[in-house]
C-alpha cells in the first residue's frame, strides 16, 4: 500500500464484501447478486461470491427451503394464489408426503414437510419468477429436456436454459405471491409493447410480446390477480 501510495486498492477487491453485506440485509437478492456480477448461473454467485462461510450458506438455504415448505403447506391444503405445476405434482403424486401430514396442522405439518424434503436433500432453486423443485422430480425439467441433458442425477436447472416461458409449462415449476412483482412486469411490459404494435399493423413482427403478456396474465390470474386492476392502474399511472 505505501508504496504504490494506496493504488493497489481496486473497487473489485470488495465483491465478496458486497455480496455478503447483501445477502444479509435480505436473503431473496441472491439472484439479484448474480446479474450485477453478470454470472452465468447463481450456483457460481453462491460458490464464489457469498462464499463458504457456513452462517451465510445457511441463511440462503434456510430461506429456500422456508418459501418451500409454505408452499407445499398450502398446494396441500388446497389454498388460492398457488400455482405452477409443481401444485398439481404435490396433490396428486405425493401420497407418502400427505400421509405423513395428514391430521397435522400449523408448525407440525410444516417440521413434517421440511423434515421429508432434507431427508431427500432436496434443494429449492429461487429465481425472479418462482421457484424450482427439480430434485423431486430430476427427468421431468424442461430446462433440461431443452438442452438435451436429461439425467436422473440432475439436482439443479440448466441456467442457460431456464426463461419464464419455459418454467412456466414445467411440473418442477412453483409460484406464489413472492414472485407477483416479476410477472406483473413481465405483463406490462409486453402488452404494452403488443398494443402499440396492434395500432401501428404490425402485429406479425411481434408474437412473442404477445405470448408473454398472455402467458404472465395466466399466471397472475392463477395467483389470484385482478387484470383489470393491474391495467387501470397501469393506465392511470400514465396519463399522470
């Protein structure tokens, strides 16, 4: 330091610094760490980036694993505002699980869900979009189908191939209130950019805008979300 009078100090030096002062103040940003340093996967954010420190890896696991448990508390308990495949996967091929919560309730049920899932070692994979259960269910993730790396061994998505398009049509796939601000955006945004391609006649030159603004609409429908009212605020927002 004194003798390159303080130039050796680099701004890339505090990564890790940063990465692990985010993830403390809210344990849901570490797919938000991984874009700002532009990695390919969060599996490197959290190997390299957050580190191997034990307190912090378990609070990104304790978090996963807590958004799963509510989730599989709730597909099971048939509430609204639950959706994705993986609803439709709990209720009808879990039979082992639901026997073992059946007359159970609350903390119970829920020590009983996380208990079957790490008895399994299965891990969560939390994006912007929902949420990923693919070691319940290895040989059935599109991602994978999509890259032609089907395995059975296969305990994590295929980040390249991972889009909201395609998770959404997976079993793997799960979605809840915790992912509205995402889809809502995603519809917005595209049946925006589809309307004013309807008024100027150029409709053809943008289908997939249309796609996803009526495949997030379908989502947020399945969470509960009223379209009307995600379009009048929309529009009041922009006559100011």
């Amino acid at each position: 330091y004194v003798r390159t009078r303080g130039r050796c100090i680099e701004s890339r030096q505090w990564r890790k610094t940063w990465a692990n002062w985010m993830i403390r103040v809210d344990k849901r940003l570490l797919p938000a760490i991984s874009q700002q340093f532009q990695h390919r996967s969060v599996l490197l954010t959290e190997e390299a980036y957050v580190g191997k420190d034990a307190m912090q890896l378990g609070l990104v696991e304790s978090a996963a694993m807590s958004r799963a448990v509510q989730y599989m508390r709730r597909a099971m308990a048939g509430e609204e505002h639950v959706g994705g495949g993986m609803r439709k996967v709990i209720t009808t091929q879990m039979d082992e699980l639901l026997a073992r919560v059946a007359g159970l309730s609350g903390q119970a049920q829920e020590y009983e869900i996380r208990t079957w899932l790490l008895d399994r070692d299965i891990r969560i994979w939390s994006s912007p979009h929902g949420k990923c259960f693919i070691g319940l269910m290895p040989t059935d993730a599109r991602c994978h189908e999509a890259a032609a790396t089907v395995d059975w061994s296969n305990q994590a998505p295929s980040f390249a191939n991972r889009t909201p398009q395609l998770c959404s049509g997976c079993p793997c796939f799960a979605v809840d209130e915790d992912d509205l601000p995402f889809w809502a955006e995603r519809y917005l945004e595209n049946k925006a950019i589809w309307d004013d391609a309807v008024a100027r006649g150029m409709e053809v030159n943008y289908t997939i805008a249309n796609e996803r603004w009526q495949q997030s609409g379908k989502v947020l429908q399945s969470l509960g979300y009223d379209l009307a009212t995600i379009n009048g605020e929309a529009a009041h927002a922009a006559q100011g």
